[in-house]
C-alpha cells in the first residue's frame, strides 16, 4: 500500500514539474524545474528496477544537461541589452503546450498498442559466461552489442567538433569556453574543494564495477566530466586550450582502442568479436579509455567553443 501510494506521488510529481518546465515564465525556473524533472525521473527508473538508466539519467539527463542549459542560459543573458527577459507570449506558450500533450499522447498510444516483446533476456543469459562481463548491460553494450556504443563514443566528438567549429578564426587554439572567477570564499569555491575527489572515487568504482553491477563507462565519465567541470567553474584550474595535445589524445584515445579492437576481433573470427578468454580484461581496458574520452568530450563539450588564449 505504501509503495502504491509513493508510485502515486511520484508519477503526479514528475507531471506537475514537468508541467512548470514547460509552462514556466522565467527561464532560469523552467532550467531548474527540468533538472528537478530529470532526478524524478532516475527515482522512476529506480523503481523500475533499471538502476543502470536511472544513474544515467541522474549523470547526464539531470546532471550535465541541466549545467549545459544554465550555461547556454547565462550565455543569452549575457549577450541581450535589455536587464530582463523578453515577456513570453501566451499564445505560443499554449499552442507549445498542446502540441507536446498531443505527441506525448501519441507516443503513449504507440507503446501500449505495441505487440508483447519476446525479449532477448534468455540470449543474453544463456551466452553470458563468453561476454567477459557479469552484468547483462555492459555485456550487451560492449561485446553483444558493441556497434552501438562505438557509434555513440564516435557521435559524441563528432558533436564536439561541431562546436569548436562555432569558434572565431583569431580565438581558435585558445581556452574552451568562458573565464570563470568565483569568490575565494564562496559556495561554488568550498563545493570545489569538496566535491572533486569524492566525485573522482565514484567515477573511478563506477567504471569498476560495471562489468558486474550497474555502472560503466558512460556513468563512470560523466561523474568524471562532472568533477572537471566543478573545479574549472570554482576557478581552481583553467579550462583547457583546444591546441592542447593531452586533450585531444584524451579525446579521441577511446574510439581509436575500441576501433583497434574492432579490427583485431576479425582475426578471432569476426569484426567486433572478442575471444571469450580474453573478453573480461578486454571490455575493462575499452572501458577505461572510454571513461577518458567520455569525460572530456562531455567537459568540451559543456566549456563551449574556444574564446581565446585566456578567455575574455
């Protein structure tokens, strides 16, 4: 009885602050309500039982994606004249508002009219002990499934590239994003100080532990991108130069092993095939370069593109 009354609350609370994200007036509200959406959400699939997408979702969707959106926010504040936001008009709030119920009611309409799933639950438990993982999701990601998350490691600098192309000729080769200067004794500074080397544990067991409990390189990089980010925006450390070659090998040093890997499976048999002797340290050293070049794509990627040779 309890548990169905939380489950109550929660779903009723993940509509309402979704509802104040979307119809919400001021936009630093709407950013916050959308990070308090996103936890929501992690606690759902909690709840679920899929404790891999609720840190996930935690990490990225609650996490960096709320800091990406309260950086592009102070961005446009930035950059308009006038002190305050230009005032919203109603119409087009309302007519975004319905035309999101419409396709969140379509969208409902399609998954309950879906066909029943067979699952591929027994496939991936009876070819469990020649994955080189215990958990089921990293086995799938990294050896059943491998395409999938070398595309996604791949997709990622892509995206990144696509920012620093946003960079002025004369800034080129100078440091991602703004200068940040933050008081000596402030809040952010103390959290700088804190949280970083608790962040770093996390990240470090997350990548760890993935290949037996939830975790992996996704979760692992994102909390590491996380502790990065904090400690730039502290002003304990200067954003990285995008010149800089330690960057870019860290970069790209996760795609470049993976696809080596790739490769090299040919000669086992097959392309992105590892040998079920080797698959355990195999998927651990993937990982580990992921977890690199997943952090500091993400980190890149919320920094922005270069201002110059110290920002302005």
């Amino acid at each position: 009885m309890i548990a169905s009354l939380f489950d109550l609350t929660l779903c009723l609370l993940i509509l309402a602050v979704a509802g104040a994200a979307v119809f919400g007036r001021a936009a630093f509200m709407a950013v916050v309500f959308f990070i308090v959406y996103g936890i929501l959400i992690a606690i759902a699939w909690l709840r679920l039982g899929a404790i891999d997408v609720a840190l996930a979702e935690a990490a990225i969707g609650a996490g960096l994606t709320g800091v990406l959106l309260l950086a592009a926010l102070s961005r446009i504040m930035r950059n308009i004249d006038a002190p305050e936001p230009a005032p919203v008009l109603e119409g087009k709030t309302f007519a975004t508002g319905v035309a999101s119920l419409v396709v969140a009611t379509l969208v409902a309409h399609a998954f309950l009219t879906l066909p029943q799933p067979q699952g591929l639950q027994r496939s991936v438990a009876e070819n469990l002990a020649d994955a080189g993982a215990e958990n089921p999701v990293t086995a799938v990601l990294l050896n059943f499934r491998g395409w999938d998350t070398l595309l996604e490691s791949i997709v990622l600098l892509a995206a990144l590239l696509g920012v620093w192309t946003l960079a002025r000729d004369e800034a080129w080769g100078g440091r991602a994003g703004l200068r940040h200067v933050t008081r000596p004794g402030g809040v952010l500074a103390q959290f700088g100080r804190i949280l970083p080397p608790i962040g770093l544990l996390v990240g470090i067991y997350l990548v760890w532990a993935g290949s037996k409990q939830p975790g992996g390189a996704f979760q692992g990089g994102t909390v590491l991108a996380a502790v990065w980010i904090v400690t730039i925006m502290a002003g304990l450390m200067q954003a990285p130069r995008v010149a800089d070659r330690a960057l870019r090998a860290a970069l790209v040093i996760g795609p470049v092993i993976f696809l080596a890997l790739a490769v090299a499976g040919v000669f086992a048999g097959a392309f992105l095939v590892f040998p079920p002797a080797h698959a355990g340290w195999l998927i651990l050293a993937v990982e580990a370069v992921l977890t690199l070049s997943i952090a500091a794509t993400l980190a890149m990627l919320i920094f922005g593109p270069p201002q110059g040779e110290e920002g302005p």
